[in-house]
C-alpha cells in the first residue's frame, strides 16, 4: 500500500467522523433533551419527624453520617482540622458555640459582619447551612446550602464534636 493510498483512507475517515459530529450536532438543535416527568429512580432524602426543633434532631444525629457529608460538601474550601488554615473559607474547627464572623486570621464578608452579635448555635448554622445566601444576603460563600433537616442535624453534630480536647 502506497502513501497515497494510506491518506485517501484517512481522509475518508476524518471526513466520516466530521459527518457524524456534525448531524449529531444538528440533531441535538433540532430535537432537544426534554427531562423526564418523573425521574427513573427516585433518590431518597432523609426526612425530619413533623414538629421535631433543630437541637432535637441534632441530638439524635449521627457525626459519623455529618463528617461524610462535610467531607463531601465543605473540605474543598474548610479545613476541619485543629488550627487548620483558611483555604478558601475559614477553618471550621471549634466554630460551634462562637460570634458569627469571629475567626481570626479570615475576612468575612460585610454580610456575615452584619451578624457579629450571633453565636453559632444550632439554630444560627442550621439557618447557614440550609441557605447562606438567605441567612447573609451578600455572602462571598456561593454554597447554595444543604436542604435535609437531618443532614443539616449531622453536620451539626459534627461540627460540635470539632473542639479541643479537654483534660
């Protein structure tokens, strides 16, 4: 087989793979992806008990299930770790029980600011974690929060086990 020969096949297979990009890409125009009514598999989320407070949920959390979903959700930008440095947020160790915007070493946003006079309870994170943006309208966290009561109740839990050892 000549050189000749050899750019001739490629040429046509170059110019099948164009061909079929191509009325791929028309189709996709013509026709598009429509979601389906209902989902092919339905996702379960924890539900919370009717009338059940954040503080009773966090009581029966799980910190194991919490520090799952923190390392899921908030190790790319938190570090949980004792004196852990602020990477793109604030290090989250210890933060339960202290002033909203008070971790030194970080610069809140004028939105958490505003909220200086707070202590992280449950009550405060819970309202943080299930919207940061409705909690501190203005927020420089783009998380756009975490809607399960109970999963919020187990990253509660966790953060509240985040506190240096006493003796």
């Amino acid at each position: 087989m000549d050189s000749v020969r050899l750019n001739q096949i490629g040429a046509a297979c170059l110019c099948a793979a164009l061909a079929v990009g191509a009325s791929w890409g028309v189709a996709r125009t013509a026709v598009p992806e429509q979601a389906p009514a209902k989902p092919g598999v339905a996702i379960p989320h924890p539900v919370a008990p009717a009338g059940a407070s954040i503080d009773d949920l966090v009581a029966k959390a799980s910190v194991e299930k919490g520090h799952a979903i923190a390392d899921r959700q908030c190790a790319m930008c938190h570090s949980m770790a004792p004196q852990g440095p602020a990477i793109i947020g604030p290090g989250l160790f210890g933060v339960a029980g202290t002033h909203v915007g008070d971790i030194p070493g970080y610069e809140f946003s004028d939105a958490l600011k505003a909220h200086k006079d707070e202590t992280w309870t449950n009550t405060t994170l819970s309202a943080w974690l299930k919207s940061p943006a409705e909690y501190a309208s203005g927020t420089k966290m783009s998380f756009p929060g975490i809607a399960s009561e109970t999963e919020r109740a187990d990253v509660i839990a966790y953060l509240n086990s985040l506190k240096p050892e006493t003796p």
